[in-house]
C-alpha cells in the first residue's frame, strides 16, 4: 500500500476528549480517496459511490501526523474499487481501516460511463532540488 498524504492533528481537528474528530478523518479520507480516484482514471468526473465499515482501531491526538494510504482493489467497468489505511507517521499504529471504497466514473449528466482503465497506475512524484 502507498501512503500518499500526510495531515498534522491541530486543536480544532480534536473532539471534546481531545482526541482527533471522526468527521474530519472522514472529510479527509473522502477528499484523498476523490484524488486517488481521478489520478487513476485520469479524469476529474468521478462520484463517491460506496464506503464499507469503517473500522477506528486507534485515535489520534493533537500534534500527532497521520497519512493516507489507497491500494486498488479492482476496475469495473465504470467504477473503480480500493481501500483505504490510515496510520499514524511515527509508531505506525493504524487509526482507521476501510475495507471497500467505489467511485463511479460518470458523464456529463452523471450517468456511469466506461472509463477504460484496467490497471493501476504509480504515483507520479516529483522531485525538486533545493539549493542548500
């Protein structure tokens, strides 16, 4: 599985035990799985379709970073399927698992169109020089 974004935990992601708010992991996770889904398709017309069970194993505090990983499951037609790990940076303690998410390719009028991928791609990642 590849890890594709990192967030830092700040005071206004905690709920009132202090630890990180469930909706905003999810805010994040839906928002990285889109991104994860339109690099893959190449193509931004793409809709959340399906989320399984979302498993929280650990929690996150403030100051804690958390990242992101995706892996593909498989390719339907219109859709594509993966799943979701998200852990903490340091001691690797995963946060919150999701078995199964579907984003739907769609045309103009947000009917399910074929996409014609078939395979998963890598990343693209730049790399920048900076003058020391």
């Amino acid at each position: 599985m590849n890890f594709y974004s990192r967030k830092l935990i700040k005071p206004e992601d905690l709920n009132p035990n202090h630890t990180l708010f469930g909706g905003s992991l999810l805010r994040w996770i839906d928002e990285e799985a889109a991104i994860f889904a339109i690099c893959q398709l190449n193509s931004d017309k793409v809709v959340t379709k399906f989320i399984s069970e979302i498993n929280f194993i650990n929690s996150a505090r403030g100051g804690d970073i958390i990242e992101m990983g995706m892996e593909v499951l498989k390719f339907g037609s219109s859709s594509i399927t993966f799943k979701c790990v998200v852990r903490n940076k340091f001691n690797k303690k995963q946060i919150i698992t999701i078995d199964k998410i579907v984003f739907v390719h769609v045309d103009e009028n947000g009917r399910p169109k074929p996409h014609g991928v078939t395979k998963a791609t890598e990343p693209e990642r730049d790399s920048v020089s900076v003058p020391v």
